[in-house]
C-alpha cells in the first residue's frame, strides 16, 4: 500500500490519460521553465517525468523578469492532455500573453508543434468526438462548449456555442476546471467550485445524452481527508486496463503547494459515483510491476556534457524560476559546478534571473550545497532558498571587500492566500556574521508537516551545522499562486558581473521521524 496523497509536492490542475499500459498526467506549471510538465507512470501512484512540452513559451520581458516585468501566478494553467489517432494534444492558456496554445506531438518526449487557437478558453478541455468533430469545453461559473474547426485554428465558422453549466448557488469560486469525457455514450463534465456554504473545494459533474442536450448533475465529491478544510477536487479521471476507474485530484497543503491525490470512482447506470472518502492508503497494480521509476527531486553534481545537437539539458527535476538568460550560466564552463553570473540589477530575490529550482517535498525536505562566492561583487547576493512570495534565504553577501553570511526572509502580515509580496522592497535581514573564506557549504530545511510550513537555513563551519537567523514562516499566496521550491540563485543590487559556482547539491526528503531528530 501506498500513502494518499501519492506525492507531497506542487503538482495541480491534473489532467491524465491512459495509452495502452501507460499513464500520462500533465500539471501546470505557470512561471517555471522548462514548462508544462508530464509525467508518466504505470501505476498511477509512482510518477517520473516523461517530458517538457516547452523550453520557453514566447520569451516576453515578463516571461525573462526584465524591467521589473514578470509573470508569476501567470503563464500556463490548467492543460488538457489528450491522445488521439497517434497524436498528443496539449492544449493551455497562458494567462500573462492572454492566448491560448496548442502543442501536438507523434512521440511524448517530443518534437512538440506549437500553434496558437484563435480566443481565450480558461481552463479548458479538449475533446474530440466520434464523428471527428472537435470541442472544447471551459469557463468559469459559465461552462461553455465550443465547436473547434478541424485544424484546431480557433472556433469553427457556424459551429457549436452554447452554454452547458451554470453556477447557481452563492460561491467564492464558480464552476471551472472542466474535465469533458464521453462513456457510455454519456457526454460528462467534472467541475470544481467552492460554494459559499461548503467553504471548501468541491467536485462535481453534468451529463447529457447529446452535445444539444440539457447537462443535469450535482455534487459528487466532498472530503478534505481531515486535513484543514481543505477540500479535494478537480483534474481528470482514468480507467486502468482492468477496468477500475479512478479521478486524479488535488488538495491544497500549504506552503508547499496543492499536491494529488488518487479517489476511485465507478458508474452506475452511466452515472460517476465516487468513493465517500478519499482512501489514505492506496495500491493499484503495475503495468510493468519491475520498472523503477527516476526521482521527482534529487542530487546533482553539475556533470553535464554538450548533447549532439549542441545544447545541455538539465537533470528533469531543475526548472528555472521563469525564463532562463542562457548567457549568464553554465555547467561546462567549471567541471562540476553550476556556474551563474549577474547580468541585471535586481531589488531582491523575486527578480533575481536564473534561479534554478525544485520543488519543495512533504512532509519535510532538506537541501545542502556548496558555494564558491569568491567573485562575487560587492552588493551581491548567492545562495539557497525557498522561493516563494514569503521566501526565506541564506546567502553569501560582499560588502566593501569583505564576506558575511545573511539570512533573509519576507514577512507577510496577511496569513491568508490574499496580499501581493511582489514588489521592489527587500526582505528583512534576521543574521549576519562575517566569514573569512567565500567557499561555504549551506543547508536549507523545510518542514510542511500539519501545514508548519516553515524554513530555516544553516551553515557548516567545518565542524558542524550551525544555525542562522530565524524559523520563518511560509504562506502559500495567490501573488505565487505555486508551491514553494528550493532554489539556487544569485543577484547583484549594485553592479552586474558578479559570478557564483553551486557543487555537490544534495538533496533529501526526510520522513516524520527523522523530523524530530533535525537539529
């Protein structure tokens, strides 16, 4: 068995299909490069990357943190994901450039064709019906379907639009998140909502006997698996090859984001019923019961070689926080080392470009890597964080010559997901100490168990792990709108030039025992 949850880390607005023995599940991934991930799994509970759909959307100033620009709680949300006739369709608005993208592909890993659909469909699903008329289904509180022509260049001339769904009750979030299917010669619509009276995320579904019918439904999901409120719901549902169905859903967990979580489901007489409760232990059986799947998270030690087309990819489990400057990093240019220099002014950690992440993981995660500062500029800033709006650091700083270590943390008044922390200000400096020697080794923690939610940072002073500055206290705001992420950055807030090497990144998620035991 397996717990549920099945992964403690951002992964939301889930869409997964099955092809022959192999699941396929894409997430948003909003301002992170390379983006639009999918993962692929034979159990739909152990995951891997399969792919990016994209290195770079469109390469805006927004998208590169130019000019005070940026795109957070932006960029791609909510990606339908479907196979058909051989091909892959990823289709996703972005909520920066305001357009809607299709991505279409033979093989999962690629080439993906980028093309754009004419209009802006939120939270859309794709789906083709068995005349080969296609639609897409989306809105929010309003769900509309949407006849598409047949190359998918936007609505098609004369074609269906009309509304299916419409929220009736009082509610903070109306209908939305459409996940549209056809079984059982039933047309189906899943939807989320929060109503005002349950006050929490619940799914929901609308069936009709035709496209021209009328869609009748209700609730069918409510549980928050005793965890804060917080409801789980929306994403997609699947069959295995034995016939067992099951909705791939999230929940909001904090700071370190909105994480899946499997509910098995069934029909009866066409209708979805699904399980009372969330299970909190689950096992399906394996496709392919021997593979052993590459980690979500993960070490690295910066060994990297030119491929044969001349680029250098990144382990799977790095994003960049928007989109790279590839000009001012390497891992060539030093064996072993990441190495990042400052090609821009920047107030604070949000704008620092070129931070390389992962995502945070639960119930805690610890991260340990080695600094080499020593060309640094004075008024620079490296190091490891948590990025998120209310971010926590630890960093290397220089100042008239000389080295100190700081820990800084952005504070937030609000504790809830409303307040924007995205601005010029910088973050509050908790400890300072000198250091005589630039190369220093850091360790970043943080702890999500029962939505603590809170990070803290400590050096190696050649003996043992010592502490700097505070616990600070992340809160998962919609300025972000994305779970937490270890990061590696560097920023100048005086002059450009400045150059960090990261090596020997470790990375380790910790389980509740071994919480305790942290110093």
């Amino acid at each position: 068995m397996y717990p549920n949850p099945i992964i403690w880390a951002d992964y939301p607005d889930l869409d997964v299909i099955r092809v022959e023995d192999t699941y396929y599940m894409v997430s948003t991934t909003m301002h992170m490069m390379p983006g639009c991930v999918i993962l692929r799994s034979y159990d739909l509970i152990q995951w891997e990357v399969a792919t990016y759909v994209y290195d770079t959307l469109d390469d805006t100033p927004a998208q590169r943190l130019v000019d005070g620009q940026h795109i957070y709680s932006k960029g791609m949300w909510a990606a339908s994901l479907r196979y058909h006739q051989g091909v892959f369709y990823v289709i996703f608005v972005a909520n920066d450039t305001r357009k809607t993208y299709l991505y279409t592909s033979t093989s999962i890993s690629g080439v993906w064709k980028k093309q754009l659909v004419e209009g802006f469909y939120h939270d859309c699903s794709l789906f083709f019906d068995d005349d080969e008329r296609v639609y897409l289904v989306h809105g929010n509180a309003e769900i509309y379907l949407t006849e598409l022509s047949s190359d998918l260049s936007g609505p098609k001339p004369g074609g269906v639009h009309r509304l299916i769904v419409k929220e009736q009750q009082p509610y903070h979030l109306g209908y939305e998140g459409a996940h549209f299917y056809k079984i059982n010669g039933k047309y189906i619509v899943f939807l989320i909502h929060i109503t005002k009276a349950s006050g929490r995320r619940t799914q929901a579904y609308y069936m009709a006997d035709s496209l021209e019918g009328v869609f009748a439904g209700g609730e069918v999901f409510n549980d928050d698996m005793g965890y804060f409120n917080s409801g789980v719901a929306q994403g997609g549902i699947v069959d295995t090859p034995d016939g067992d169905w099951y909705a791939m859903l999230f929940q909001d967990h904090g700071a370190v984001g909105r994480i899946p979580v499997l509910v098995p489901l069934h029909f009866d007489q066409d209708i979805p019923v699904f399980a009372s409760k969330a299970p909190k232990q689950i096992n399906i059986p394996s496709t392919r019961p021997e593979y052993r799947y590459n980690p979500l998270v993960g070490s690295d030690r910066f060994d990297y070689e030119v491929e044969e087309d001349g680029r250098i990819r990144l382990r799977d489990f790095w994003q960049w926080n928007h989109t790279p400057h590839h000009e001012l990093w390497s891992v060539t240019e030093k064996p072993g080392a990441y190495r990042v220099r400052t090609g821009q002014i920047s107030p604070n950690l949000t704008f620092a470009v070129n931070t390389l992440t992962q995502r945070s993981m639960g119930p805690a995660c610890e991260a340990t890597v080695t600094l080499d500062g020593s060309s640094l500029n004075d008024g620079d800033y490296a190091g490891l964080c948590f990025l998120i709006g209310s971010y926590g650091m630890i960093a290397l700083t220089r100042e008239q010559g000389s080295f100190f270590l700081v820990m800084h943390a952005r504070d937030s008044e609000d504790p809830t997901i409303f307040g924007n922390l995205i601005d010029q200000l910088p973050a509050t400096e908790h400890a300072r100490i000198p250091v005589s020697d630039p190369v220093v080794k850091l360790k970043a923690f943080g702890n999500f168990e029962n939505n603590l939610d809170e990070c803290s940072f400590a050096y190696f002073d050649g003996m043992k792990w010592r502490d700097l500055g505070i616990h600070h206290k992340m809160i998962y705001k919609l300025d972000h709108f994305m779970g937490c992420r270890v990061g590696l950055f560097v920023y100048s807030t005086q002059m450009v030039g400045g150059t960090a090497d990261f090596s020997s990144f470790d990375y380790h998620v910790i389980n509740p025992v071994e919480i305790k035991e942290n110093p």
